[in-house]
C-alpha cells in the first residue's frame, strides 16, 4: 500500500509564504519516490509548479521561478514546497506526485493554499 501524504496548506496574505510537505511511503519496503509538486485552480488544469530528480536537481514553472523553492530530504523520504511572495493567482489545490520503481504515478489527497489580496 502506497501512501503520499501532503501537508502544510492555508490561507495566507499576498506576499507571504508557506511551506508544503510531502511525505511518501510504501508498504513491505515499496520504493516510492516523492518527486513533484503540482496545482489545479478552479476550473483550470492540473499543471506542473515544481519537480526534483533524487540528486536534487529542480525544475520549476516559469509562473514560480525565483519565488518556489522545491527540495527533498531522502532520509525522510519527504520532500518540499516553500512558497514565498504568494500572489491570488497562486490559489489552488497543490498535489505531490511520486512515482514507483516501474515509473506509476501516485498522488497525495492535495492540500489548499488560498492567497487573499
């Protein structure tokens, strides 16, 4: 049984941060690899906002750069969003993606980050 596990979403001010957690797990030793965030504002698609390999390379959205910073922590299988100069427009359901040894995609349940003017 896979699990992926998001937190850390809210409510805040424009301009104002917030940092996401991902956290991925398998059952009897499942590798699965917590590898990218995403978001979906209403009645858009899900697109992509962030992506890590495992050695830490990033990828980033041109919407995020310079203001999202993804990382991970291996030991904890976990990795992060840190959000800062949050804008209305970043108002959306993030979703963290991880991915099995055989490239299947799982998702986390999301978690709602709501930026106010």
């Amino acid at each position: 049984q896979v699990h992926v596990v998001e937190s850390g979403g809210g409510l805040v001010q424009a301009g104002g941060s917030l940092r996401l957690s991902c956290a991925a797990s398998g059952s009897g030793g499942f590798s699965i690899n917590p590898k990218a965030w995403y978001r979906q504002a209403p009645g858009k698609q899900r697109v992509l906002v962030a992506y890590i390999t495992r050695r830490g390379t990033t990828t980033y959205a041109d919407s995020v750069k310079g203001r999202f910073t993804i990382s991970r922590d291996n030991a904890k299988n976990t990795v992060y969003l840190q959000m800062n100069s949050l804008q209305p427009e970043d108002t959306a359901v993030y979703y963290c993606a991880a991915s099995d040894l055989s490239g299947i995609d799982y998702w986390g349940q999301g978690t709602q980050v709501t930026v106010s003017s």
